[in-house]
C-alpha cells in the first residue's frame, strides 16, 4: 500500500494573521453590539439582585463577583462602540 504524502499548506488557502480587528463596523456589527451589551446589562442587575436575596456570604460574594464581570464586560463593549462612533464621525468631519 502506498504511504500518502503529507499535504503541504497552501498559502493561497491560508489567511493571514490578524492581532487586531479591522476598524471596519458594520450595521449588523453594530446591532450585535447593542445586543451583547443588553445582555450584559441585564445579567449584572440579576446578579446585584440576587446577590442582595443571598444568605450565604461565599456564594454572595460569587454572585458580586458575576456581576462585576457582566459590568466590566458591558463597559467594554460601550468603549469599543464610542471608539467607533468617533472613529467615524472624525472621518465624516475629514471628507467635508
């Protein structure tokens, strides 16, 4: 039986890496971003809530924990998104 050859890479099939998104945001990129923020939002005020319900103190701490993660990922989310809109309302300003 002869032994198959190991496929060498195509370099025309592979992309390239890429360390930082493109600065390009679309419509639909921007609604996802809306969403995800919504989302983190509502989980952080569900967390403070039941965070406030709690007894046990170790698992309120995990719960005030949750919602700083929910929180700071809501803020990274705004900050990217206002970076955006800066980024283009700059552009705009440059093209009149």
């Amino acid at each position: 039986m002869p032994q198959q050859q190991p496929q060498q890479p195509n370099p025309q099939n592979q992309q390239g890496y890429m360390p930082q998104p493109p600065r390009v945001m679309t419509g639909k990129d921007q609604l996802y971003l809306t969403d995800m923020m919504s989302w983190n939002l509502v989980a952080a005020k569900k967390c403070n809530f039941f965070a406030k319900q709690c007894q046990d103190q170790e698992v309120k701490a995990a719960i005030q924990q949750a919602a700083q993660m929910h929180t700071r990922h809501y803020d990274q989310l705004l900050q990217h998104l206002q970076s955006h809109l800066n980024d283009q309302a700059q552009n705009q300003n440059m093209m009149q």
